[in-house]
C-alpha cells in the first residue's frame, strides 16, 4: 500500500517538473524576438546576407529591416515597396 502511495506522488512530482520545463521552454524563445548577433539575414534592397550584429538597422511601419550598407537603408527609404 505505501508503495503505490509513494509511487504516485513520484508521479506527481514528475508530472508538475515537466510540464514548468515545457512552460519555461516555450516562454525562452518567443515568436516576436530579435534574431541573435550571428545569425544571418537578408537585405531587401539589394539581397546580400549581412550578420545582424553588423547591419544597419531601421524601423519602418513597426516593422525592423537589416540593410549591409547605408546606401541600401537611403534607397530603401525612399522606395519602401522595392
């Protein structure tokens, strides 16, 4: 009897362990975050690859662009549609 007692608060215990580390899990990388320094991005104006941690940014509409040069980011500006 003390056995199935002590077996089912072990799974308890477990249950409630589990589902904190998927909660935990889920809220460390949210959908909205910015992307890392390393990771590669593409430039809309003149479709290069730039780090992050390198790129120009700017905000447009809400929204962030990453640009690998200021010329980019001016032409950009000017024809958001391009």
């Amino acid at each position: 009897m003390y056995k199935i007692i002590i077996i089912l608060v072990l799974l308890i215990i477990l249950f409630f362990m589990v589902r904190r580390a998927i909660r935990d899990w889920g809220e460390s990388n949210p959908p909205n975050a910015a992307p890392g320094k390393d990771v590669m991005i593409q430039d809309p104006v003149c479709k290069t690859y730039v780090t992050v941690g390198t790129a120009i940014v700017e905000e447009t509409a809400g929204k962030t662009y990453y640009f690998c040069s200021q010329d980019c980011a001016r032409h950009f500006k000017r024809s958001p549609t391009s």
